[in-house]
C-alpha cells in the first residue's frame, strides 16, 4: 500500500536587497541630472497687480522672464527709485533687450523657438511707457508671444495672463 505524503509548507525565500543601493543610487543621480535648480536674484522690487481674465501657462520651459519695477532698497543708492530692468540677475537698458532676447531663443530646441514667451513681471507701480517701450523692443526681436504676471483678484497663486502679437 502507498502512502500518501504530505507536503511541508514551504516557506517562501527571503527578498534578497543586495541591488537595492545600486537602484537607490541610480535613482539618486537621475534626479540629480534631470533636476534644474534655477532661481533669479530679484533686484527689484515686485508686487503684482491683481487681474480677473488669467490663464495659466501649460509649458514653462518655453518661458523667459523679465523682471521690471523700482531698484530694492540696497541698490537705490546706485542705481535711484524710478523702475528699472531685470534681465536675469542684471539691471539692463532698453537697448538690452534685443540682444537677450536673442541670447535667450538659442537656449531653447530649434523646433520650438517660435514658442517662446516673453513673461514680464513688472511691479503694478510701473509707468505703461516703460511697458509700452518694452513691447516695442520685444516686437524688434520678434518676440511675439508676450504674458504679463498678475495675482488673480482674491487670491496670492501666482498665474499669467497671455497676450499675443
């Protein structure tokens, strides 16, 4: 007669973590890479205006910034309390703006130039000639697509109201 055995319960083997730092680490380095930590020294002073018609942007990285409002306190002395150009981390002239422009289209893929927009946060103090004699540069440059930072009425996120040439 046979007999029947039977079966062990077998247990399961334990996980092996000898990748694990390999994953770990190559996790690490790829956010390292992809990560881009950017930020602009603001010499500017900037409280934006309040709008009521925003959009929100959908692709930041075809967005080049332009800060315009009055000097912060520390470079008042230098530079006086009439607003003044941001480009950058630097101060600039209107006759600047052409060529940052164009400096700044050459950092963008060549298939998506065309795309580029202009956002200028400009402190809502600003005089509209001096946004008005910013326009006029940009459309030199054929920077066309052209935001303007703005608060949405009641709120403190930050949005974009979009207006093209």
């Amino acid at each position: 007669m046979a007999h029947i055995k039977k079966k062990k319960s077998k247990e399961l083997p334990p996980v092996s973590t000898a990748s694990l730092p390999d994953i770990v680490f190559m996790l690490l380095f790829f956010f390292m890479v992809t990560t881009v930590m950017r930020e602009v020294d603001l010499k500017v002073e900037l409280s934006k205006p309040v709008a009521t018609e925003i959009q929100k942007l959908e692709r930041k990285s075809l967005v080049t910034y332009m800060y315009v409002g009055p000097p912060k306190s520390k470079y008042q002395a230098k530079f006086g309390k009439e607003a003044k150009i941001q480009l950058n981390d630097a101060f600039a002239q209107l006759s600047d703006i052409q060529p940052w422009v164009v400096i700044e289209r050459e950092k963008i893929n060549e298939a998506e130039r065309n795309q580029m927009t202009v956002s200028i946060k400009a402190d809502k103090t600003t005089k509209m000639g001096l946004i008005g004699d910013i326009k006029v540069e940009l459309r030199k440059a054929q920077a066309l697509k052209i935001n303007y930072s703005a608060n949405p009425a009641g709120s403190k996120e930050l949005l974009y109201s979009t207006t093209n040439y």
